[in-house]
C-alpha cells in the first residue's frame, strides 16, 4: 500500500475545515479541570447535563381545578416561573393517571424545598394603597383623580360608594396575622368586602368605623408588570446581621401607571422622622392575599401618568433568604399568576452523587464502545493507516456532536448519551462501505459482489452491537447501582 503523506493530507481544504470545527467545538465545550473538595481533579463543561445526570428533583403536580386548558395553562406559568427563578434545566409535561391530568416537573440542579418555595404561590400579585375618608353624619367623600364621590355608611356591615353597595366582614386573624414581619406598619387587613370599580379603580374596605372608612385602591396586579429587573443596577440585596433587605425594579403598563396617578393624585405630602418626603399613604404589595411589603410612595410620583417604573422591596431574616425572596418574587412576577391553585401530590429529590455516578459510568461507556469499535476495526483491517484515520474521525464526531450540544443549550442525559454511543457504531459503518471499496481495484463478478457486500454489513453490523452490547451493559450497572443506593437509603 501506498505511504500516506501525513503533512500533506493536512493541507487538504477539508481537513483544515475539520480541524477548524474541532477547534469550534471544544471553544463551546470549555473544559476546565477544577480541583473538587476530595482533592480529586473533575472537569468542569459548558455542557447542561439533565436530571439523571446533575441530580435534582421530580415532583408530581395537580391543579385544584380539572380541566385540559387548566392544565396546559397551570404548565405553561410553571415552566416560565422555574425558567426565571434561575432553574434552566427542566422539563414540564402533562400526563394521565387512571383518568386524572397531572404535571410532572423534572428539574436538574434544584430541591425540593426550592420547588416548594417556587411553586407554593400562586401568584395572585396586587400592590395597594390606602384611601382614607372621614365619616360625618355617616357620609362622607372618597377622592379619586380630584373628583369627589359619595360615602354613606349604612352600618359596620354595609356602605355604599357612588350608588355601588359594599358588603363588609370582620376577618377573623390569628395572633401571628397582626403585623407582618420586618414591616412595623403592615398588617393583614381587619375588614374585607366585595371588590367595586370606580373611575376604573378596584376598591375594597380595609378597616371600618363609625367616624373613618380605610379602602384599598389596587394601583397594579401582576398582569399589569412587563418585566423585572434583574441586573446589578436594578436589583440588589443590602443589610447587615439580621436585617436584609432585597429590592428590584419592575416595569409596568401605562393603563397601570395611569391608575397609578388617579389613586395618588389627592393623597397629602408627610416628612418622615429622617427628615424624608414622601406622600401619607404606603403602597402595601400583597401576594395570594397575603402581605409581603410595605413601601414609602415619594411625592414626585404622585399624580404622574408617566410613572411606569418603580420599585419592590421586602425584608429577610438574612442575605440567602432575601435573595430566595427576591428571585421568587421576581419569577412570579415575570410568569403571572396560576389559573388554579396547585397541590404537590408527590415529590423526591434526585441525589446528585448518584447522578455523578451515572455520568462517570457514561464517560467509562463511551470509551468502552470507541475501544470496542477499534479492536473490531483492527481485526478487519490490521493496517494502521486506515485504523488510526477511522478512529480519529469517531472521536471527531464525538466532539463535534458535543460541541453542537454545547452550543444550542441542549441537555446530556442517559438517552442522549445512549444515542451518542450508538453513532460511535453506526458512523462506521460508512467508513468501511468506503474503505472496502475503495480498496477495490479489480472487476468482481456478481458473486463475488454479494459476497464482499455481504461481509461488509457483518462488520458494519458488528461494530454496532457492540457499541450497544455497552450501552446495555452500563445501563445495567447504573440500574443495579440506583437501586441499591434507593434500597440503601429507605433501610
């Protein structure tokens, strides 16, 4: 056989082509050896590894309410509060058990009690400001945008606001629903009642007397935000000990903004005790009805049409927790709320040792088949100058498969890597077919053809099975191993 000029092929227009792809491929890669806690050296990849893999949690969800637009809706909101909240890697589909529609969320990287906290809510948002009026001769005047409406106070459970009739309940609070932590003057309200529109402004009672009525105005809900700011500009977390704070902005629609200006217009200017200007009434943020923050309203907001932007705050016990605060504020807010309550039915957390288990054995899986799919080569063939060519092309293409995956955020988990070994097989497959042909010089009869034909799909079939007889094999291990770490760890 003729000497292969080495140098020479690498100047080929479609070897320089490869090796620039090559290249390409491990800039998308970027592996990193990085020195873990065992001392031991991993390395580190631009590659999103999937749950089996990077461990994490799988949850089983139900809406309180039954149907399939409440479902598709329900996994809809979920997928886009997790995707916010930071949590990339997930997958949320519909599925039916004995008849019943349920949401199953796999999520790589995360917990359980992350899920929980993410997913608990959901996500009924209202920011509110109180309007208060005097009560004289059980009369009185709400204002609203400068113009002046009617009051009467029928009784502690009755009142009616321009012609519109509000039915009032004392609500029955715990002892732990007076004040909202880190908030001194928040507190969950003492009246509620049916919700009326005046001026195109939602009113509720907050507190009621003979002499004053406290409304809620809604200024904003959730479905009034485009967007939240998550950059070092717009958010941030300060405090110190104890004492956190979290706050971001958000931006929302102008329809908002002008309700914004019609609630603000005629409340009065106070200076706080550090000498600070800001108008009489706080904009109290509310989340399934519950409260979560109070803030100062400056005076030059008030009346502003234009004032689209504005700020959320909240407190935390420490930095972590108004971080989590911040973040799930934030997805909530990005997502919008759910059409339906939801209920965790089921929940289990994917040990991440387990998944490094798996993905060290997937590692060791893939060599296996290069290193079986090299030794059925070299029995066939015996001359390295096809064998090595063949073999490098398979580590190619390993490669580049990996730094495609890289690139388009695509997600490595066992069926994945399963597939990719099978090509390990399959993409030699062409190579022979090549390399037998056109090793060929002389004309064969038909019999001969089909022998030779028929020699080829044999070896072509056998590098495949066995790079499956390792898929199957390792896939058999990491069964027989998550079995006895789950055995393990219910003992």
């Amino acid at each position: 056989m003729k000497k292969i000029k080495y140098m020479e092929l690498l100047k080929e227009p479609m070897m320089i082509l490869l090796f620039s792809l090559l290249i390409l491929s491990l800039i998308f890669i970027r592996p990193i050896p990085v020195l873990g806690e065992d001392g031991l050296y991993t390395v580190q990849t631009n590659l999103k590894k999937g749950l089996d893999l990077e461990g994490g949690v799988r949850a089983l969800i139900q809406p309180e309410q039954e149907g399939a637009d409440i479902l598709q809706k329900s996994r809809d909101v979920l997928s886009s509060r997790i995707n916010a909240y930071g949590l990339k890697e997930m997958t949320a589909r519909i599925i039916t058990i004995e008849g019943q529609g349920y949401i199953q969320l796999e999520i790589a990287g995360a917990t359980v009690e992350e899920l929980n906290t993410i997913i608990s809510k959901q996500g009924k948002f209202e920011a509110k400001i109180k309007k208060h009026v005097l009560i004289e001769n059980n009369t009185g005047n709400l204002m609203i945008d400068g113009k002046a409406y009617e009051v009467s106070f029928i009784d502690m459970t009755k009142i009616i606001v321009d012609g519109l009739e509000m039915i009032v309940i004392k609500n029955n609070l715990t002892e732990n629903q007076t004040i909202v932590e880190g908030e001194d003057e928040l507190s969950w309200p003492p009246y509620s009642s049916n919700t009326i529109l005046v001026d195109d402004v939602s009113l509720q009672v907050n507190n009621i007397s003979n002499n004053e009525i406290i409304f809620y105005a809604v200024a904003y809900r959730g479905e009034d935000v485009i967007s939240t700011s998550k950059d070092a500009m717009g958010s941030q977390i300060s405090g110190s000990n104890d004492n956190w704070q979290y706050s971001f902005s958000i931006t929302t629609k102008k329809q908002a903004a002008e309700t914004f200006a019609k609630i603000t217009k005629d409340l009065q200017s106070t200076i706080t005790e550090t000498g600070e200007n800001y108008l009489n009434s706080k904009i109290d943020l509310f989340l399934d009805d519950e409260p979560v923050s109070s803030l100062y309203i400056s005076t030059s907001l008030r009346g502003r049409k234009d004032a689209t932007t504005t700020t959320i705050s909240g407190p935390g016990a420490s930095k972590e927790e108004a971080l989590s605060k911040m973040k799930t504020m934030q997805a909530i807010l990005d997502s919008g709320a759910l059409p339906s309550p939801i209920e965790i039915v089921s929940s289990s957390n994917i040990s991440p040792t387990l998944g490094k288990q798996f993905l060290d054995k997937s590692v060791i899986a893939i060599l296996l088949a290069i290193l079986a799919v090299s030794i059925i080569i070299y029995l066939r063939y015996s001359t390295k100058a096809l064998i090595i060519p063949m073999i490098f092309t398979s580590i190619s293409e390993l490669i580049l498969i990996f730094g495609f995956a890289a690139m388009i955020k695509w997600t490595i988990d066992l069926a994945a890597i399963a597939g990719i070994m099978a090509v390990i097989g399959s993409g030699i497959d062409s190579q022979i077919v090549l390399t037998d042909e056109s090793k060929k010089k002389e004309k064969l009869s038909l019999k001969l053809k089909l022998k030779n034909g028929l020699f080829i799909i044999m070896t072509a079939a056998a590098t495949t099975i066995a790079a499956m007889i390792i898929i199957a094999t390792t896939a058999t291990m990491m069964i027989l191993t998550a079995s006895a770490l789950l055995a393990f760890s219910t003992a």
